[in-house]
C-alpha cells in the first residue's frame, strides 16, 4: 500500500495503529489503490453505520 501512494510504510502503519486519521483525499487515494470506487465504499460505510441526520 505504501508503494501505491507514494508514501513510507511508516505513514501507513500510524493508520492502521490509529495515530493517524484520514482525511478525503487521502481516502480517496487509498480507495483507489485498492481498486475500489470509494463513493460506492463511502456509501457501504455509512449504510452499515446509519446515514447522517437530514
């Protein structure tokens, strides 16, 4: 993954140890390197946790 994005493995090891959140941008690059459409993820996500407040 960290090839993929062009960043040290050190980056995304504080995702996955939680020292790190992520933002848009960088979601929507690691959905990508993952090969997914991440408005689809985005969609699955919050359909599995409730949809905001309208």
């Amino acid at each position: 993954m960290a090839k993929k994005l062009g960043r040290p493995q050190s980056f995304i090891a504080k995702y996955e140890g939680g020292e790190r959140r992520i933002d848009v941008v960088e979601f929507v690059a690691i959905a990508r390197a993952l090969g997914v459409d991440p408005v689809k993820l985005f969609r699955d996500f919050l359909s599995t946790r409730g949809s905001a407040p309208k």
